[in-house]
C-alpha cells in the first residue's frame, strides 16, 4: 500500500470515438473551469470591487496551479537562501552547522531544476558553504549568487555585511519572542 494520497481524484468515464472508455481526472477540468471563471469574474469586476478582489486572486491561483517558471523558483529559492543565511546564529551550535551543510548538500543533490541542480552541486564542491558564523555564511551565499549572475550575464550584488543586512536580515518574524518563548 502506497503512503502517496491520490491528489486529484477520478470523476468519471468518458466514451471515446473509438468505444474505448477514459477516466476524466479533476485535473483536466480545473483549467477550463478557472478559464470560465475567470471570464465570469471580469465582467462582472469591471462594476463590482468585491468581484475585482476576487479577479485579482484568481490570477495568482491560476498561475500557481501551473507551477512556477524557472526564474520564479530561482527568485524564490535564493529569497528562502540568503534569508536564512541573514537569520542564522552568530556563533552556531556544531549542531545547526551540520544541518545548514546538510540543507546547501539537499539543494545540490535535490534541486527540481536539473541544470541548476547541476550547476550549484558543482560550485558547492569547489566552493563549500563557510557555515561557522553568520557573517561567513552571508557572504558565502551573497558569492554564490552573484557567480550564477555572472554566468546569466546579470549584476553582481555587494558581498558586504552592512548590504546583505539590508536587503535580507529582517524577515518579519519577530525572532527574538520566538527565542523568549522557546527558552
């Protein structure tokens, strides 16, 4: 017995021209629907603002059941990245710095994107992550960054403390209550 859920279940049989019959997944009938939805949605929202909210999140829920493109997740992975980095101790127990070496390892080993994947195992062999302080780490995935922008053509960021703190150190997470709760 699989430990996998069937996500999207089967609806119902189709007849097909042949005689055979199919199965109908939920999944062939969501774009269509989301489509005449949608359609729905903007009529009706260029005179109701409760409907333009509505026409607004349908947008985003159509392109999240589609799956990110390969420069949203990149976007999005190296946010969770440098974030992390910006967020981890000052001075790291043995035991966070094994899973932050564990996690850079998964994202070589396990990225979706195969060309990425490949990409970053490699630089992470040549160049692994310097886990033994916050700042090390910082710079480390602000170097990482910038030689996958140097290889697309792009401008590096400045690999600076002061820079990276900016941009990325407050997450709005309020880490510090989370601290006070957990001691």
């Amino acid at each position: 017995m699989s430990d996998t859920p069937k996500v999207l279940p089967l609806l119902r049989s189709r007849r097909h021209g042949n005689g055979s019959t199919g199965l109908v997944q939920a999944s062939m009938l969501i774009g269509p629907a989301l489509t005449v939805i949608g359609l729905v949605l903007l009529i009706v929202g260029q005179t109701n603002p409760a409907y333009q909210t509505l026409l607004s999140n349908y947008s985003v829920r159509k392109k999240v059941l589609k799956g990110p493109t390969k420069e949203e997740l990149g976007r999005s992975s190296w946010t969770l990245i440098h974030t992390m980095a910006a967020n981890y101790p000052q001075t790291p127990t043995h035991d966070q710095q094994t899973q932050a070496k564990s996690f850079f390892t998964a994202l070589g080993s396990l990225y979706p994107c195969p060309l990425c994947r490949d990409h970053f195992d490699r630089y992470i062999a040549v160049n692994p992550p310097d886990v033994s302080t916050r700042e090390k780490l910082l710079l480390w995935t602000c170097e990482a960054h910038n030689e996958v922008n140097r290889r697309k053509g792009k401008r590096v960021f400045p690999c600076t403390v002061t820079a990276l703190d900016k941009r990325w150190g407050d997450c709005g997470c309020d880490t510090k209550t989370l601290a006070m709760k957990r001691s």
